[in-house]
C-alpha cells in the first residue's frame, strides 16, 4: 500500500501543510532568538575589541569572538529552551545545556575557522573585514548547522502531547481519513 493510499490524499496534504506551517512557526522562533544572540554577539565582540582608549582583548579578535559567543550562547539557549523549542525541551536542563554548547562550540568553531582564515591567511585584518568573516559568513555556515543540530540531537524530548504539538498528531490523520 502506498503512502497515499494509506494516508488518503487530502490528509497527506493537511498532514503536510501543517507540519510545514509547524517547521516555519519554529525556523521564525529561532530567527528572533537568533537575532537576539546576535546582537548580542556582535556587540560584546566589538566592544571587546574596539571599545575605549585600551580595548579589553585589543588586537585578540579569536579571544573577543568566543567571549562574546560563549555570552550569546547562554542567552541563546534560554530563548530556544523556553520558546522555540518549549514542546520539546528535555526535562534535564543540565544534559540539555551540555548538549546545545557542544552544538554552539561546533557552530563557534566553524565561524572561528572563517575569521581565523580570512585575518590570518588572507590578511584582511580590518574591523570590517573581521565582523564580515566572523559575524556574516561564519555566522551564516554555524547557524544553518545549529538549528539542524538543535532539531536533531539536542531539543528532542517527547512528553505526552508535545510531539503532536509540533509535528502533527497522528490520530488526526486517522480521523481526518475516516471522514473523508
């Protein structure tokens, strides 16, 4: 039997457009939690680095980029615990923030790899070039990588009814078929 025909071809498409709707729904979450740790992250890197007569970490922009991440990182996890990901957080906190700053440490790493190419390899060492290669492109590789990681390994807990919360019961499938 196919898909289709056990599923019935209307409560495919519902099944689909609301577990697409579901996805967005969550992607749009963690864009705005995203965008805060951003900020964030971009702002405490600057001003590690930039800020006053004798910055901080002047002249030490890996030692400025993973301070800021690290910052950024627990802000992060606090938004995508209790919003973006609230149906389907573990209920050990610890084992779950173990989790998500081994997938932010992958993630700074790739962005900390595109900075330390570009400052070091190919020499552009400006302000701009650093927040373009750390903040732009490394932040767009590590971020795609997060929310993979997120979704996969890290926020991946069902209670009762969360999963149907996210993904779609499938006892409305079932229903919805009986019906028509």
């Amino acid at each position: 039997m196919t898909l289709k025909g056990s599923l019935g071809g209307s409560s495919l498409m519902r099944w689909t457009r609301s577990t697409g709707l579901a996805l967005m729904r969550q992607l749009a979450k963690f864009g705005v939690v995203g965008a805060c740790a951003f900020v964030i992250d971009v702002s405490l890197f600057n001003i590690l680095l930039y800020a006053g007569d004798s910055p901080l970490l002047a002249g030490q922009p890996l030692w400025a980029k993973v301070t800021s991440s690290a910052v950024a990182t627990v802000a992060s996890w606090l938004g995508n615990r209790f919003w973006t990901f609230r149906h389907t957080r573990r209920p050990q906190a610890l084992r779950e923030l173990a989790l998500f700053i081994v997938m932010c440490t992958i993630g700074l790493g790739l962005s900390l790899l595109c900075l330390a190419i570009s400052h070091y390899v190919l020499g552009f060492q400006s302000a701009l070039a650093d927040n373009i290669a750390a903040n732009v492109v490394g932040l767009a590789v590590g971020t795609t990588f997060r929310f993979w990681a997120y979704r996969q390994l890290v926020f991946t807990h069902a209670g009762d009814d969360d999963i149907d919360a996210v993904h779609g019961s499938t006892a409305e499938l079932a229903a919805s078929e009986t019906r028509g």
